[in-house]
C-alpha cells in the first residue's frame, strides 16, 4: 500500500468512527394542547419530519439517532380557547441528560402567521418551517427572533389533569405574546402570535443551555472559516517566523 493509500484508508476509518461516535440517542416525551408536528434538522433548516398529534390527552414518545449538531423543532398551534400548552421531556440516552418543558435548553418562538401550520412531511411544509427558521434566526418574525417561553403549572394540574408518560415536575410552557396572560400565557383561551415553535439542540447540556454556531454547533460558514484558516496557517509557516 503507498502512502496515499494508507493516508485515505486512516481517513476512511476516522471519519466512520465520528460519525459513529457522535450519534446521540434521543428519547422524546410530549403532548400539545391543541396539536402540534415534531421536526429534526440543523440550526438553519427542518430536514426530517418525525410525526405529529392533534390530542392533548395523549402523550406521544419518539426515539430517534441524532448527530450532535442537530435541532429538535415542534410546531405548536392551539384552538385558542380554554387553555394551551406545550408539555415534553427531552433525553438525550447517549449523554445522560433530561430536559423538560420548562428547562432553558428549550426556546420558542412566534411566526405570525396564523393559518395552517406546516404539519406534514410535504416538501412544501419542509421549505415552509425552513423559511421560518431562519427568519427567526435572523429576528425577522413576530417574536422578533428566539425568544423566552413562560411556565405555567406542573403536569398534573387542572384542566388537564397528570399525564402519564411525563415526570410530573414536567411544566406547561407557552409563549407570553399577542393577547396571551403575560404571567401564565397557558391559562385562558389566547393567540400569543401563532404558530410557535419549540427547539431544542442534541447538543444542549445543563452548562451550556442554548448551543448555537458561537459554541457546540459549527455551521457551514463556521467550517469553511476553519479550512480558511488552516490555509493561511499553512502559508504562514512557510515564512521566516517574526518575534
Ligand atoms: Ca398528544
Ligand atoms: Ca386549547
């Protein structure tokens, strides 16, 4: 074997060990008040649809492998009456983390759009929640960017009773926009600016609540930077070195 074989064969093998490696094994608890479709994808794009549910007293659980630079996305829509919510607890089996509803890890934020929500796997509702990400992530929409959530009661408080399936120190969340209660944005019937959208990052630890691509989560933009300035790395060392 030359060198040049050698060298791919080593790349070949580090490159299956990565990805391998960096596969985390996700575990996702949840229920909507009213409805609400589950999306995975990057911090710029939804690129898979997971499922979806438009029964609150239902509590739906998903496992799927995620790499660590990925997003978890629900789309949250609500019949605007009595009362809505969003109730959920996110493992992350590989790691060792649980986060619920209410933990930092989580953002939301509101599109404005009312209407249908994207609630399928169509290419159509792909680009359409794609769209809306990176409005968000440029502060371009109704909540103007990503923004806090509010906690209302713990699982097991009225109307909708304990739901099983969720640790009870599990918190109702909405988001506190449009004529929703500032204080408790899940009691009352209200639009707080929808649809919303919950994230969470693989990523997230209980150190680091909100990864994003200034610390766990290197975008494109970030990589092509790195190779830029391994480049100038590489050019610089072939110049006498300065004091
Ligand atoms: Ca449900
Ligand atoms: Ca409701």
């Amino acid at each position: 074997m030359n060198f040049f074989s050698k060298m791919l064969v080593a790349s070949t093998i580090a490159a299956l060990f990565v990805s391998s490696a960096s596969a985390d094994q996700i575990k996702v608890s949840m229920t909507v008040d009213n409805s609400y479709a589950l999306y995975t994808g990057t911090l710029t794009s939804a690129t898979t649809f997971i499922g979806t549910d438009g029964n609150w007293p239902s509590v739906e659980t998903y496992n799927f492998n995620l790499t660590g630079g990925s997003y978890i996305y629900v789309v949250t829509s609500s019949d605007k009456s009595v009362a809505q919510g969003f109730l959920a607890q996110f493992e992350n089996l590989t790691q060792g983390y649980k986060f619920y509803s209410q933990d930092p890890q989580w953002q939301v934020m509101a599109t404005g759009l009312g209407g249908n929500a994207p609630y399928a796997g169509t290419p159509a509702d792909i680009a359409l929640l794609s769209q809306e990400l990176l409005d968000a992530n440029s502060g371009g929409n109704a909540s103007n960017g990503w923004a806090d959530f509010t906690a209302g009661a713990n699982n097991g408080a009225g109307p909708w009773g304990l739901m099983s399936g969720i640790d009870a120190a599990a918190k109702w969340v909405w988001y506190a926009g449009g004529n929703c209660d500032a204080t408790n944005p899940t009691n009352g019937g209200c639009d707080a600016g929808e649809w919303l959208v919950f994230r969470i990052a693989v990523a997230a630890t209980p150190d680091n609540p909100r990864p994003d691509a200034n610390n766990n989560v290197p975008e494109p933009t970030t990589l092509a930077l790195l190779g830029l300035g391994l480049i100038g790395l590489a050019t610089r060392r072939q110049r006498p070195s300065r004091p």
